[in-house]
C-alpha cells in the first residue's frame, strides 16, 4: 500500500518540496509513533538543466561545478516528525560535467575511526575531494576495503 501511494505521488507532483511533504504526510499516517527517517528529492530538468532537491533531514549532497565545491545545505527535518509541515525547495543551474555525490553516513563510518554522531562537518566533503582526481568507485572500494558491485557495498565482516 505503501508503495502504491508513493508511485501515486511521484507521478502527480514535479515539485522536490511537493514531493517531500506528500511523502511526509503519508508516513505520518502509516509509520508507527517515534518512527522518523531521512529522505531527499532532486529534480533534473535537463532540457533547463535546473536541478530541484528538497532535503527532510538527509546528508547534504555535494554538488562540484566548475571544481568548486556548491554546497547544497537546505535541509528540513525527517520525515514523520512533524505532520503538517511546509518543506523548502531550492533550485540550481546544472551543466553537463557537473558532479554530484549523494552518500549515507554509513560510506564515511565504516573505516573512520569516528563515532557515527562524531563525524567531523567537513569530513564527507573532504573525502570527496580527495576522490575527485581518481575513480571514485576504486577509491571507495580502497577507502571501505570491500568490492563494490553496482551499488551494493557489502557489510562489514564481524571480527
């Protein structure tokens, strides 16, 4: 049912916010009380080349234009705390050797020594930095220790 109502939204709305609060409402309703969790909405629009996101709570994107680092720092809060809420939109110009990298906080805690809520601010923007000039996928796979297939990274072994 769940997925139903998501393909219904994502077919009726071209809006990232849109998206979001639709998205937020709906969870309201199904997820269980104290359930919340990050999500984000990018929009391409390539015959604008506008790109359209709206953040409830995610790690921030890192957008690299023209080797310079746009920071994509909106962000709202997670999906089902708060019911009733108006999610902002942002929107930027996009071209086509621009890079964007969308990542979880669990790529920068399985080597780092840091406690997942003790990640430096700048850590994942460093990281990806340093993974600019190279492959990006072998630089994870030689960051993570593990083989990337896809983009499926198996968990870590129990030692």
């Amino acid at each position: 049912m769940l997925k139903e109502n998501l393909d219904t939204i994502l077919q009726k709305y071209t809006s990232a916010s849109k998206i979001i609060e639709k998205l937020n409402i709906l969870l309201n309703k199904f997820l269980p009380e104290g359930y919340y969790f990050p999500a984000i909405a990018l929009i391409l629009d390539f015959k604008n080349k506008k790109l359209s996101y709206s953040n409830a709570g995610a790690d921030s994107p890192i957008f690299i234009q023209n080797k310079k680092v746009i920071p994509l720092k909106e962000k709202g809060p997670l999906l089902g705390l708060i019911p009733d809420i108006e999610f902002n939109e942002e929107k930027i110009n996009f071209k086509k050797e621009d890079e964007i990298f969308m990542y979880t906080d669990g790529v920068l805690t399985l080597k780092s020594d840091y406690d997942i809520n003790e990640i430096p601010k700048d850590y994942a923007l460093q990281f990806f930095l340093d993974c600019q000039e190279n492959n990006l996928i072998r630089k994870i796979e030689q960051y993570t220790k593990y083989k990337i297939h896809g983009d499926i990274l198996p968990p870590p072994s129990k030692t």
